[in-house]
C-alpha cells in the first residue's frame, strides 16, 4: 500500500503522506512480531519516501540504518543491495563531493557483490560507476568500464545488453563520435529484436534522428525520426523532432501542420513536454521570420525556470544552452546587437561553468553565432577566434571517414536483418530440399544413361574432355578478369576519398582567404570595401561547391538544388536583407560536374548582388527569383528581379559593367547564351548543355570513338 501511493502517477503531497503513513505501520507491526528483514525493509522504503520528499540528509540516514545492520549481521548480498539502492537513488548530485560519495556507494555494493559471486549485481554497480566517470568527463575510463561490463554478461549469456548500449551510445554522442553512437543504438535494437524486447525502440529510433541531424544529414535524420514517432507509444520529443528536422529542410509547410496538431495538447502535456513545445515554436517562428513571435515562446521557455526545476544551474542544461543561443540569433537578425550580446554571455558562462560535457553540435551552434555577432560588433580577432573553433569541431564530426563508417553500419544492420528472416525460411527450406532430392535422383540416373552411351564413343569422350579442359582455361581466365576488376574497384575507392580530401583542403583554404579579407575589410571603406566584400562572396561561392563535393557520396557534381538555396541564404545574411527582400526559388533536380557548377555559382553572386545592391533603392521592398530547369539535359537559368531595372544597352557590344562582362565572359566559359531584358525590373536567361562527363553512356560512346579513330 506505501508503494502504491509513493509511486502513484503525478506528485501530490496526500499521496506521499499516505505512504508514509503506511511504511510506518509496516515499521511498528514488523517490530512488534520480531520480523527484522521486514523491519528494514520498511526503513528501505521510508528512506525512499525521505528521498521522494527531497528530505536528502533522513534519505541517506535511513539508508545508512539499513546497512549497518546487514554489516553486522554478516548479510553481504543484502548489504550490497541496500548500497547499491542508495547509489541509484542518489542520482540528482552536482558537486564533485557529493559525485564522489555516489561513486563509493556503488564502489561498496560491486565489491560485496563480487564476494557473494553475484555477477550479474556486481556489472549493474560497474554501469553506474562508468555513468558518473562519463559526467566527470572521463571518457575513456567509462568506455573501458562499459566495454568489460559487456565482455562479463556476454561470459555469463546474459543477453539483456541494450541499457548498456544505450550508456555507450551516450557516451559516443557527447564525445562528438556520432558514427559509433549510431552504431550502438543498432546494436541495440538487434539485441532487443533476439530477445524479443521492442520496448525501447522509439527511443533508440530517436537516438539515431539525433546523431544524424547533429552530423547534418537532415533527411536521414528524418527517416529514423519518422519511425520513432509511429511506434504504438511514441516519445513527445520525437514528434517535436520531427518539426526540427523539416525546418533545417526548409519544409515549412510540413513543419506547421505538425506543430499546429502538437499545439492543441498544450493544456494537458507535462512539464518537459512544455519545454520541448515552446521551444521548437521558438524555432519554427524564427524561420518564418516571426520573430516577436518566436521570443514570446522563448520567453515562455525562460519563465518555467529551467535552472532550477528541469536541471540544476551546475550542471550543463542543454535546453538553457539552446535557449540562450537560439535567443541571441534571433536580436542579432533583428538588429539588436546589445540584447543578443546578453544571451551570448548568458551562453558562453553556462558553458564555461559545466561541470558535465557539452554536446560539440551545440558548441558548433554556439561559436557559429558568436562569430556573426562579434563581426558585427567589429571585433575581428575575436570573429575569427569562434570561426576556428567552430571549423576545429566542425572537421572533428563531419568527415568522409566518418560517413562512410555510417554506410558501412548501416550496411550490416540491413544484413544482419536480412540473415534473421533467412532463419525464418530454414523450415520452408528442409521440404523443398526433400523435393530437390528426388528430381535431382531422377536428373542423376538420367545423366548416368547419356554418360554410358558417350563412353561407348571414343570420339565423343575425347571431345568432352577437350571441352572440359577449355572451360577450366576460361574459369581461371574468368577468375583472373574478377580480380582484376577488384582490384580497379578498390583503387577507384582511393581516388574518391583523395578527392574528398582535396576538396576539404580547398574549402579550408578559401575559408581562411574569407577571413583575411574580413579583416583587412576593416581598413577599407568606398569603393576599396565594396571590391573586397564582392571578392568574399565570390570565393563562398566557390568554397560552398568544394564543401558540397567532399560531403557528398557523388564527388563528381553538384546538385544544384542544393546548392542555390544555401547560396541564396549566404548572400541575405550577408548584406542583410531578410526583411526587405523576398527570395523565391525553384529549382530542379541538375545535377552539375565542377567546370560548370563554379561558373554558374560565379553567375549567381554577380547577379544577385548586383540586384540587391541596385534594383531596391531607398530601402524599398522587393523580390528577386531564380529558376533553373532541366529540358532533355538542356538546362536554363532565369535570374530576375522587380525592380527599378537596369538601363538598356547593346547586347552586342562589351559592357562597360565589370558585373555584366564577368557574367558574359562566364557565361562563354560553358557555352551558354545569355539574354537580358531590362523592362519592369531585370531578367538574366542562360541556356546550355550539361556537361557530357555527367552522362556516362554518352562518355563512354566518345571513348569508344577515340579509341575506333586513334
């Protein structure tokens, strides 16, 4: 009956008073029949009231009570549990002393365990002892602990391993190795799969949306999102991750419609589940470009007091973290650089203040905002301090090893699924074997007659040994060409990740050419700051491409698609004009080799700065659109704007713009034609072919031609 009302759904205090109630009468009746087990299992039970009470000093007492009388009684198995018990219980700790009391807890139950030979208690405490190394930080102390925790119940065929999974898919996530997270949470769920466990599935589902989204790669993240959030009871944050995801997609319209059916539960959700809805709202209106809107729900989120009851302010608070930055990014849009320099502040002390690591994606975040804002501020030192950081963390998550690890993961998950329902289909297998044996018997006396009859001819049993013979020339001729082509496979393997890592470098490089021109940016102003200012946008234009290839499983072109919009939200950040511009794109699906896609993107900066800068005088509102679409491989790109236009001139002729000549000179280097019409607003129409390396049947055509005419 205390149990009952002590675990009783909500928090009320009728509900813990009658528990108590009920512990003590158990106490005076088990004292009264002499029963001693019974009399401490009720002061078991009254310290775990004491706990749930937020009583911390009766909690650990009524516990120490337990203990000493399992000490004295020589009774170290129940000993071992009641510290094992008070460890558990003791979770909320924040201090390094009140951590380091946690650990001896569990230090105390592993050793009695491992003298009563109970090994499967003693590996529990060995889980909760690398759980408080992990929120010291001591990474590779708590995998090695995780790792022998596995070897031990894998000795003893204990085969329950996903609670230790899920810690070592933790542990992986914090320390920035989002492949190996991923990959235990399969492991996971294969585990739960043989023992037939599906429980926690939506929540390793989850685990994996968020390693993908942290490593972005939004639309896988999707996926495993959406399959979290259609198991039978799915988690509240995985509907509310799957609004974040399609937001980084840019699919608006998907995001509402999700948020507007979260919305309705608003009045009957719980406390954390508040928490994940006023955030993601906050996100939502901030990409909507609603951004009263989107702080009144941050504000929301600021006034439940997170520091205090959803985690303690020692501690790292992500949802405090995301808070401050996603608030910080949002003044800085509007313009106002003092009230997000205060949430940046508020950002970078709960950071330094963590005693528990901080997930790199948000430290990615974080160094990523304070670089706009402190180059808005003109402190450029302190800019390119956070680009190099934000770079450094950047280079340590994504990488094309990494990637192709995650393939390879996946790769043996879809195996391993597929060897389980080959199991399956054993049974089925044994019946048609029995019906392949008896056609076979038939085929076997068949073949025993035609091999009779070519015995009796001389001439046929040397031919059939001839014929023999030259099949084993081919096989080992055929084996010889698969070896071969092997090993071209490999090789040709090399030469993308080389390229991968070439294009890396490039990006780098540009990167750090951007920065140097921010810097001397500085010293300039007119006509000498304008030409720099254009000479960063062009070399993003270019860095973006190489970025793109080596994150990119095709490194020989570029999805345009893609591509554009980034550019497009590099070019409003940059002269800032989110409010006053309206960008509307559509783009197909082109796919474009390197020689083309750096024109194009060259193309695309010239003619958007140069509409941005001019067409929209006076600070007046407008829209610029670009399209780009693909007709049996001949592509067309439309630039236009609804401005004041450009003035007429001779087509013909050379421009004298040194904009319009690099667009036309560009424009030859692909051998497109360019028109220009000048009446309400300007239009730019490029017309061209894709480039033939993009078609491989026609690539291989024109090397059978060389090689026919050589």
């Amino acid at each position: 009956m205390g149990k009952y009302h002590l675990y009783k759904p909500g928090e009320f205090k009728n509900d813990l008073d009658s528990a108590l109630s009920f512990f003590n009468e158990a106490l005076q009746l088990s004292i009264k029949l002499g029963e001693n087990d019974w009399k401490y299992k009720a002061i078991t039970m009254i310290g775990t009231y004491y706990f749930e009470a937020g009583d911390k000093k009766r909690f650990i007492q009524s516990f120490m009570d337990v203990i000493a009388y399992y000490h004295n009684t020589g009774d170290k198995q129940k000993e071992g549990k009641a510290w094992h018990e008070l460890a558990k219980l003791y979770e909320n700790t924040i201090s390094d002393a009140e951590m380091q009391d946690r650990l001896d807890y569990y230090q105390h139950a592993r050793s009695l365990f491992l003298q009563t030979n109970d090994q499967i208690n003693a590996n529990d405490a060995l889980r909760g002892i690398a759980g408080i190394q992990m929120r010291r930080k001591q990474f590779d102390i708590a995998e090695k602990e995780l790792q022998e925790v596995l070897a031990q119940y894998q000795k003893l065929g204990y085969n329950i391993l996903h609670p230790t999974y899920e810690m070592l898919q933790y542990l992986e996530y914090d320390r920035g190795n989002y492949n190996r997270s991923i990959a235990y949470c399969l492991k996971a769920l294969e585990n739960m799969k043989v023992h037939g466990d599906t429980g926690w599935s939506a929540h390793f589902y989850g685990s994996i949306a968020k390693s993908y989204f942290t490593n972005g790669k939004f639309e896988e993240a999707l996926e495993w999102q959406r399959k979290a959030a259609t198991v039978e009871h799915p988690n509240f944050p995985d509907v509310c991750g799957q609004i974040q995801i399609l937001l980084r997609l840019d699919r608006l319209e998907e995001a509402r419609r999700v948020l507007e059916s979260v919305l309705k539960q608003e009045s009957t959700i719980t406390y954390d589940q508040r928490v994940y809805l006023y955030r993601i709202s906050g996100l939502y209106y901030t990409k909507a470009n609603q951004y009263e809107v989107a702080l009144s729900y941050y504000k929301k989120l600021l006034a439940m007091d997170l520091k205090n009851n959803y985690h303690s302010e020692a501690i790292h608070n992500p949802v405090l973290l995301m808070c401050y930055t996603e608030m910080a990014d949002i003044y800085q849009r509007s313009g106002n650089l003092d009230e997000a320099g205060k949430y940046f502040n508020n950002a970078e002390i709960l950071v330094k203040n963590s005693i528990t690591p901080v997930q790199p994606g948000m430290l990615v975040t974080l160094y990523s905002g304070l670089y706009k804002y402190l180059l808005a501020r003109g402190d450029y030192r302190g800019a390119i301090k956070n680009l190099e950081r934000r770079d450094e963390l950047k280079d340590s998550i994504f990488t094309a090893n990494k990637d192709k690890q995650i393939a390879e993961l996946h790769v043996q998950y879809q195996t391993t699924q597929k060897e389980l329902a080959i199991k399956e289909l054993h049974s089925k297998e044994v019946a048609q074997k029995a019906q392949l044996d008896k056609v076979s018997l038939q085929k076997n006396i068949t073949i025993g007659g035609i091999v009779l009859l070519l015995l009796l001819s001389g001439i046929g049993y040397k031919s059939y040994r001839a014929k023999q013979k030259t099949n084993l020339q081919l096989l080992a001729k055929q084996q010889q060409i698969n070896r071969q082509n092997a090993t071209l496979q490999h090789l040709l393997k090399e030469k993308d990740w080389l390229l991968k890592e070439v294009h890396h470098r490039v990006k780098n490089n540009l990167h750090t050419v951007i920065c140097l021109l921010e810097a001397q940016a500085r010293n300039l102003e007119n006509d000498a700051l304008e030409a720099v200012e254009n000479s960063q946008n062009r070399i993003y234009a270019m860095s973006l491409i190489h970025e793109k290839l080596y994150q990119s499983d095709d490194i020989k072109t570029i999805d345009m698609a893609e591509y554009i919009p980034e550019l497009m939200e590099s070019l409003k950040d940059s002269f800032g004009v989110a409010k006053q511009i309206k960008f509307k794109l559509n783009i197909d699906p082109v796919e474009l080799t390197l020689s083309q896609a750096i024109p194009l993107g060259l193309i695309l900066n010239e003619a958007v700065t140069n509409s941005i800068k001019y067409a929209f005088p006076d600070n007046r509102n407008g829209e610029i659109s670009i399209f780009m679409k693909n007709d049996h491989d001949l592509i067309t790109l439309q630039i236009m704007d609804d401005g004041i236009g450009m003035p007429a001139f001779d087509q013909e002729v050379e421009p004298e713009s040194m904009g319009l000549r690099l667009i036309k000179g560009l424009s030859e280097d692909i051998d497109a034609a360019i028109s220009f019409q000048v009446e309400q607003g300007t239009s730019i129409t490029i017309v061209f072919k894709a480039d033939a390396l993009n078609d491989v049947a026609g690539f291989s055509e024109s090397r059978e031609k060389e090689v026919e005419f050589a």
